[in-house]
C-alpha cells in the first residue's frame, strides 16, 4: 500500500447516509472503501474480516451498540484509526467510545464531505472532533459550580416542546402541525433554542439540552 493511502470501512444504519458517506471515500484518489455493514451482526463481520486502517463508526445500530464494535476492533487491531460518525449522544456515549477506542467524534449535521478530511487527519495522527462534544469532553475535566442547566438562558415551554419534537426526527412542518402552530413559528422558536444553548445546529442543541439534563422535562 503506498504512503498515505487508507483502506476504510463504515458501519452505518441508515442508507442514504451509507451512501454519501461511501461515494465521497469512493471519489477520494488517497482511499479505498474496502467494507461496509448497517447493523451490528454484519459489523462483527466486518470487524472480523479486518483488511482496513480506518473503521468509521455509528453508535446507534438498530441491533446493537456500536460502541462494542469499537471495542473489538481496537481490541482486535490497536494501529487502526477508529471515528465515530453519530447523530447525537449524552456525554457517557461520547467517553465510552473514547474509552473504547475512538479516536475521532463527529456528528452527522455536518457535510459527510468533511468526512474524507476527518479521515485524513485522523491517519496524519490528529483527532477529528465536533466543536460540541470538544466542548462536552472539557467539561467533564472542569469542576461544576452550579447545575448545568443554570448556564444558559431558560427555554419557554413551548421551546423544550420545539426541541423534544425535533430530538423525535420530526421536522418543522410536521412539529408545527403538531403543536398547532405555523412551521414559521417553529423556526423562530428554534432561532430562540439555539440563541440560549448557543449551538448551531439540531444535533448540537439536543446533544446539549440531553447533556443539561433539560431535554424530556
């Protein structure tokens, strides 16, 4: 294999994203996609067959936790670079996967294209990682003064409904008709959730209200 070629796999549940994430490993000249799986039974499989440098990770299978495949893999071949690609996660998710052997965290509200160049910092010896679990990972090393959900601006009833909503997968259109409102007026709450939790996107503001312990009340 020549220098700074990777051979990756992925392990990814939900198809279209399995398919963007394969076509832009597939369009890099420094890769080669030896190996995919969307569950966990066939992600054993794939961890078993080994033949890749980088394994590119979700956690939630419908079958299984990713974070044991993780394990195995690390377990099974400790030179490989292991990224976990998710949705959202509460901080115990996030250390477990470090614990197990991720040494990447990024989260799917990004463009999968970044994807590729999360791959090659991870082979160049980098740590690729989402600005909010960053930030997640240092709060867990900083001593807490008060509660966290303290440390942000309260969200009105309706905007933790906005936001519970949202963590379910529906999308505006569908929240607004269920809380019988205008999909206008779920924006603006959304605009007012992500001002308060000062994040900049869905999966980071309910990755932080889950994190607060806010999200569910």
């Amino acid at each position: 294999m020549r220098p700074g070629y990777s051979k990756v796999a992925v392990v990814e549940d939900d198809p279209p994203v399995l398919t963007d994430i394969c076509k832009a490993i597939e369009r890099a000249e420094d890769m080669e996609l030896v190996d995919s799986a969307t569950n966990f039974v066939s992600g054993k499989q794939l961890v078993a067959n080994g033949g890749f440098d980088v394994l590119v990770c979700d956690l939630g299978l419908p079958d299984g936790d990713g974070t044991n495949l993780i394990k195995m893999a690390s377990e099974r071949q400790n030179k490989i670079d292991i990224m976990v690609l998710t949705m959202f996660a509460d901080h115990q998710k996030v250390l477990n996967a470090i614990r197990a052997g991720a040494r990447g965290y990024l989260l799917k509200d990004q463009p999968l294209e970044n994807c590729v160049d999360a791959i090659r910092e991870i082979r160049a010896g980098g740590s690729p990682i989402s600005p909010i679990i960053a930030r997640l990972v240092l709060k867990q090393l900083q001593p807490q003064s008060r509660p966290e959900d303290q440390l942000a601006e309260a969200l009105s009833n309706r905007e933790l409904e906005t936001l519970n909503l949202l963590s379910r997968g529906f999308s505006y259109s569908e929240s607004a008709e269920i809380m019988n409102i205008s999909a206008h007026t779920v924006a603006t709450y959304v605009k007012h959730i992500y001002r308060k939790l000062e994040v900049n996107s869905r999966a980071e503001a309910v990755f932080e209200a889950s994190n607060r312990g806010i999200l569910g009340r």
